[in-house]
C-alpha cells in the first residue's frame, strides 16, 4: 500500500507557478500495478520523485508499508569516479542486500565486462542505463517505480529487460510513467490520471486511458481556438 496524504508540491518554472500536486489523498493498493497518465508537463516524473523520496513535497507525506524503488534505472546517483562495482557495493549496503549476490546480478544483467570494474566517468549513457537498470532490478522491491526506461540498450538486451522486469511484475506492483500505451497495457491493470494538480485513480487502465484523452482533446481544442 502507497497513501498519499495531504500531498502538495508545486514550484516555479519559466516565470510561472508550476501545480504537480495540490493535496493529494490517494490509497495505491498493494500489488497493483498503476500506469500513471497526464499531458507533458503535468508533473508525473515529479511525483513520482516524491514517491521515491529522491524529491521533498512542500507539505503532506507518502506513507507505505512495504519497499519503494528508486525511479528504475535512474543513474544520476552513482558517484562518476567509483566503479560500477563499487556502487552496486554502495547501493547494496544502504538497502541491506547481500553485497555480492547484487553485484554479481548486476554484471551478468549489465553485460560491462571489463568497464564494470571502471569508474562510473568512462561510461557511455547506455552503459550507465544498463547497469542502473540491472541494479533495479536485483534488489527486490514491493512496488518498482518506472519512468520511461525499459527501452535501454539494443533489441536482444530490451527482450532480457523486459523478461527481468515481468519476473518482478508477478510478485510485486508498480507506478509506470510511459508514452507507451502498448507497455502500459502490458504492465498495468489499474491506471492514475494526474491533472492540475489532482490524481484520479480507476481500477480499470482502460478508464483512466479514456480520461487522459479526453483531457489531450479538451487540450487540442484549446489550442485550436487559440
């Protein structure tokens, strides 16, 4: 269960006041698998921070009371000059994993070879995103927050991340943030809308896929009277 209480966050962009969450109350049922919808810019990766606690919300708190991921493969915490392996180490010891069961998930899933051993400032970006999604995915989570990173690497290594990512999925929930109508029907059963600062919740994806729309059509027609 993820409840979020009493939730508000906004902050100032290009001169105007940016709304993501204006006292949110929502109860994300254990297990479910949520695929979290809205226009760009609505907030979603910013919530989602929230959720992860990488970001702080103004007021109001997220409750849970199993494990929460960070953001999936999300990379911008290794430190650029330990190595990959190093970090794994890290990463290990904060979540209370055994150290090297993680790291020798994470390079058999990264496929690094010699860079693994490396600093993280030799790295390509998709090498990164390979070893912060292998990372993700080797310690286990009660829900697994995802935002717009199962796409990492070529065609066999997503197939490998996808089969990794629904061995997870069938014992875990999940809150997804993609474009991807197609995963988020593959991954999710219920759906969240977020718009203006207030999330809509529906047990059926389907509903909260016809309510985006119709939020991005009302959108068009605004722009079209423009």
């Amino acid at each position: 269960m993820i409840r979020l209480e009493n939730l508000c966050k906004t902050f100032w962009t290009r001169g105007r006041r940016k709304v993501v969450a204006d006292n949110i109350n929502l109860i994300l049922p254990t297990g479910a698998s949520v695929g979290l919808l809205g226009r760009n810019g609505a907030g979603k990766s910013t919530l989602l921070e929230i959720v992860a606690g990488t970001a702080s919300a103004d007021s109001g708190r997220v409750i849970t009371d199993g494990n929460i991921s960070w953001p999936v493969g999300f990379s911008g915490s290794f430190h650029r000059d330990m190595t990959g392996a190093q970090n794994v180490r890290f990463i290990a010891r904060v979540y209370g994993v055994d150290t090297e069961e993680l790291v020798a998930f994470a390079e058999d899933f990264a496929e690094l070879g010699q860079h693994f051993h490396m600093p993280i400032r030799s790295y390509s970006s998709g090498m990164k995103s390979r070893l912060a999604f292998g990372l993700s995915m080797g310690i286990k989570f009660d829900t697994y927050l995802v935002d717009e990173t199962m796409s990492v690497g070529d065609a066999r290594f997503k197939m490998k991340a996808r089969a990794v990512f629904n061995h997870r999925m069938a014992s875990s929930g999940a809150l997804v943030v993609t474009h991807s109508m197609a995963q988020l029907k593959e991954y999710c059963e219920a759906g969240a809308v977020l718009e203006g600062g207030h999330l809509y919740y529906y047990d059926k994806l389907d509903d909260a896929i016809e309510h985006h729309k119709y939020n991005m059509g009302a959108e068009n027609e605004s722009d079209d009277d423009d």
